[in-house]
C-alpha cells in the first residue's frame, strides 16, 4: 500500500457528549468508504470489548483508516478517531485531538449541546483544531436543527450556518460529511526528509504480537527494520512490522509525515511505551521532543479483595495484564485486618472503578471485595510537614495532626429548568457554593464548587434520577481546601471494620454514621450471638443498632420431665452463647461492604 500525499491526508477526531452518536457515525463511516464487508459490520465495530457493547459507551479512543474517493475524482486517505464521551476519560480525548488536526463535533439535534460538548470543544480550540459541526439524529420526531444550530452559535461561538445534517442511525447524509471533511478540515505538515518524530498516542497488549503502540508521524517515515528511540524513557527497541487499521489491521511498508498507524517491536511492557512520548530514530535522532501531554492524575482510590484469600495470586496476574492495556490504572499492594491481603487502586473516577470491576470479574472470573471509594486527602502534621493519604484506615493519630484537606472540584451542569430546584438542592446537601447560574436556551446552566469526597459515590446516579436523566454534569478539580473533616470507623462486635472507615466532615458524621449502621443491621445476617453495630469518631458512639441473636430450640429433643429440665438446657445455651461472643467471628458477607458504601437516599 503506497504512501498518499500528504496534501490528500484528513487527521480528524469525532467529539461530542455520551450517547450523542459518536460511534454509530464511525461505524456509517466506515461501512460508506467500505472498509469493511456486509458480513463483517456490526454496530458499535470500534467498541471492542463487550462492556462497551452492553452498556454503548465507549471507553478506549479507537483509530480507523478510511479510504475515500471524494466528488473532485481525487482518492484521500481519513484517518479516525473516535473517542470517548465519558468524563472519567477525557484524558483519552485529549490524547486522539493532539494527535489530529480537526475534529467533528458531533451534537445531537434533539438535545442540544451539553456540558460536556462544551468541554472536549474547548479541549479542541486549544489544540487549534478546525471544527466541523454535525447535527445527528435529524429524522428523530424531536429533532429541531434549527435551534441547536442557534445554540451552538451562542453558546459555543461556533459559526454553525453550514453544519452538516446527518442520521447515522439510518445512514442520511454520510457523504455529506465525508465531503466536509475533505473540504474544510487542513491537510497535516511534515517533512518526509526531516528526522523522524513520531508522537506515541497509545499503546495496548495484544496477546499476538505483544505490545501494539499507535503512533502519529509528523516528520520523516518509520518502517520495519528501523531502530528507534523513546525520548523520555529513553529505551531502544528494533521495529518488527509497521501497519495501519482498515479497521483490520494491515501490514505497510512504512509511514509517512501526517500518517497515523501502528508499529510492533519486541517492548515487553506497555509501561514502556508512555503515553504522549517522542519517538524518534536512534542514529539521526530529532533534535527536540514534541510536548507531550499532562500526566494522568488519578481521583478515586479504592482497595480490592477477593473474597477467597486463595485467589490473591490470581488478582495479582489479573491486574498485572488491565495494566498493560489501560495505562491510567495504578495499584499498589495493601493489607487489612478484615479483608486479608488485596490491592489499592488508583481510578480517575466512578464509571472507571466500576468497569475496571467489571473487567476483573468478567474476563478473569474472580470474585471480588471493593473498599468504600475515597479521594486523596492532604494531612498537614504539626511538624510542619505534609503527607498524601489514600486510605482513611491509615490516618495518624490525631494528636499529630494540624489541617486535613480535601479536594474540591468545579463542577457544570446543565439541566432543563424543570429539574433546577432538585438538582440545587442536591448540591447544597452536598455542601456545595454556588459560582453561577445562567440560561442556555430553554436550559439552566449550574456552576457549583463541590468536595470531591461527597461526588465520588453516588453523585451522578442521584443527578440522572433527579433529572430523569437530561442533566449532563462535567467536572474539572480546582483546588484542595482545609475542611473540618473526622474519622468515621464502624464497629461490628466492638472490632473496628478497616474496609468500612472513611473521612466524613463532622457535620454529616451522625446522619452519614446512622445510616449506614442500619444499612449493615439489614445485611448482616443474625448469627447464635447478639451482635452489636457501632458508628464511632474517636471514642465517641454516634450511633448503634443491634442485630438480634439466632434462637435454636434445644429443647425440641427433650421429651418429659419437668420444666426444671428445660430451663437447664436454656441456661446452658446461654453460657454458650456468652462464651461465643468472646471468641465470636461475625461473617460479613460481601453485598454488605458494596451496598453499605452506597450513599444514602437524602
């Protein structure tokens, strides 16, 4: 497959809010340009994993090369991205819009622009990106064009008068946008005599070929055989096979500048090839690394068990392979009294820490524990000095601390007006600041500053109930602020439970403490002692609920005989029963620890 000019070369990446049709228009895209056979085509084709198919959200950016011959007889070379929608990976956004030159937003004509449209469109001025809009689902009853052309306008200042109209459901307008992006997004620069400098977008395990890395060429080529130089790891590695994906993947000869495709070669680790870095050649190496991108910054830290100790091995390999294919993934080994050995994991947010979950159960069959989610928090000693803490279980001593702060978040939302009074008081209860209110259209636009910890459990579910699910909600962090925050630990049987303790500010402590003691009286099943349940900060009980004992009858054999007989028998029981309470070990079972984690319904 020879190398197209790069003049006829299209580098773009498709944007827009969840569920507004990204992939479905990859998908029509792809099957227009005929890159893949009737029989072939399913929906959802770059969606790889299952997950994705079942739940229709995209979690991996995904890269296809189309080839189309446009109305001007010329053949052009598309290379797509498509990219999550997610909040949780808006890092994977920011990695496809660096590696293109335009980007397709893509918004829903009977929705409208939502909060994060706004967000990944000015991730992609900030790349200097050409922006082509693209109003989907125009047969729907509900589509009004006209208006999200308007409010694109207003909202976003992007010129929308010749957006183009599309369905991709049922396939209307494809070639219109095929067209506009010929004709209106730039052809990418480079120089193919130049060094090579390659930008590193992502990198995979396949079980094959080992590590996959996707690159994006900006000068000179890369082809099989050549020796190459990751910048800032500044590890060698010999080239096996360069391809690209049609969305097979095919073999080529090599790449050019503007290219995007894929190079295989002997790399062990993905943790090798790091996001973002410069790849150049090992002998005529370039002169200057290009940027790169942020660090992804995990938000959310949660411990895994498995619930049988006998599959820690099994855990151990399992997270070892989710970390070769998602780079955004941190675990460090953690012990706990309760819960025996497990991992401490980092996510950057719900949605991630639920699918990486799933990941694990499903392609792995293990059964696991997960600890209430908890953010990272800053202890201020007062010695002066500043410590991270991960895990509320290994908080210092009191005594010894200064300020404890936490981190906070700026958070927009935008909801229709309906729902406004419901959406504010959640916030508010959340011990949320209003920053602003104003309208988009028919719609309120909420800013509101919010303490990450109060959002990290089951803040957006509540959102979408609230809203009937037409609230949309993007967060960015701002800042970590002193906040008057306690330990909260649960005693069951007077043993404090490790998995269970968490960082809650002292004016939630009692209504959080009360609620989740009567959760785990609901879900601890009654075992031959009575077992108390303890909400405690310090030495201080804030709330208690018992779960009654398991009454056998042992007086069912005892036939005849006075009643003196029975009361013996009665009295031995609760000798027994005294003494199992010294040696008693309550078993937990482990919907307990997920739904007492569960925020509750205020």
């Amino acid at each position: 497959m020879p190398t197209p000019p790069i003049d006829r070369i299209r580098n773009f990446s498709v944007v827009a809010h969840i569920d507004h049709g990204k992939s479905t228009l990859s998908d029509r895209l792809i099957q227009f340009t005929g890159g893949l056979t009737a029989r072939e085509m399913s929906a959802q084709v770059l969606d790889s994993m299952d997950i994705e198919k079942e739940r229709g959200i995209t979690i991996k950016a995904q890269t296809v090369r189309l080839n189309y011959t446009a109305k001007d007889g010329l053949d052009y070379v598309l290379n797509l991205m498509d990219t999550p929608g997610h909040v949780d990976f808006a890092y994977e956004v920011s990695r496809s819009l660096a590696a293109c030159e335009g980007s397709l937003l893509v918004v829903d004509a009977s929705q409208g622009v939502e909060a994060q449209t706004l967000a990944n469109v000015y991730q992609a001025i900030d790349n200097n990106h050409e922006i082509v809009p693209v109003l989907n689902k125009i047969d729907l009853p509900a589509a009004e064009p006209e208006r999200v052309r308007q409010q694109i306008e207003d909202v976003i200042g992007l010129d929308a008068s010749d957006a183009v109209l599309c369905s991709a459901k049922s396939g209307i307008g494809i070639e219109e946008v095929l067209e506009a992006i010929v004709t209106r997004l730039p052809a990418p620069k480079g120089d193919p005599n130049a060094p090579l400098k390659a930008l590193l977008v992502d990198a995979w395990y396949d079980p094959y070929l080992g590590v996959v890395v996707l690159v994006r060429i900006f000068d000179g080529t890369l082809k099989a055989g050549q020796r190459i130089k990751m910048m800032q790891h500044g590890s060698t590695h010999l080239i096996d096979r360069v391809g690209v994906f049609l969305p097979k993947n095919t073999p080529v000869d090599q790449l050019g500048p503007g290219e995007i495709g894929f190079f295989t070669g002997q790399i062990k680790e993905v943790a090798d090839a790091a996001v973002g870095d410069t790849i150049t050649d090992e002998k005529k190496p370039t002169a200057e690394p290009l940027k790169g991108f942020k660090d992804v910054q995990s938000v959310v830290f949660c411990g895994l068990f498995p619930v049988d100790a006998a599959d820690f091995e099994d855990l151990r390999a399992a997270i070892g392979r989710l970390r070769l294919n998602d780079a955004s993934f941190t675990f460090e080994m953690e012990s706990s009294a309760a819960l025996g050995f497990g991992f401490r994991c980092g996510f950057l947010g719900l949605l991630h820490l639920e699918i990486i979950q799933e990941r694990l159960s499903r392609e792995f069959n293990l059964d696991l524990i997960a600890t209430a989610p908890s953010v990272v928090y800053k202890i201020g000693l007062r010695d002066g000095t500043e410590i991270e803490l991960h895990n509320p279980a290994d908080l210092p001593d009191v005594m010894q601390i200064e300020t404890i702060s936490e981190p906070w978040i700026k958070a927009t939302i935008l909801t229709p007006d309906d729902y406004l009074g419901g959406v504010i008081k959640l916030c508010q209860d959340r011990r949320g600041q209003q920053v602003e209110l104003s309208y988009v259209g028919a719609r309120a636009l909420v800013i509101y500053e919010l303490p990450l910890n109060e959002v990290v459990f089951d803040f957006y579910d509540r959102l979408k109930s609230i809203s009937k699910g037409y609230a949309s909600f993007d967060y960015e962090l701002s800042d970590y602020r002193e906040g008057d925050l306690v330990k909260m630990n649960i005693l069951v049987n007077s043993e404090p439970v490790d998995a269970l303790s968490m960082l809650v500010h002292r004016g939630r402590a009692e209504m959080r403490g009360r609620s989740m003691v009567e959760k785990m009286k609901e879900l601890i099943p009654p075992h031959l002692f009575v077992i108390p349940i303890q909400a405690a900060i310090g030495g201080k009980i804030i709330a208690r609920e018992t779960v009654r004992a398991l009454r056998k009858d042992v007086t069912s054999k005892c036939y005849g005989g006075d009643a003196t007989r029975k009361k013996k028998l009665l009295e031995k029981q609760k000798a027994g029963k005294k003494r199992m309470r010294q040696f008693g070990k309550v078993e937990i079972p482990q919907e307990a620890f997920i739904a007492a984690l569960k925020m509750d319904d205020d």
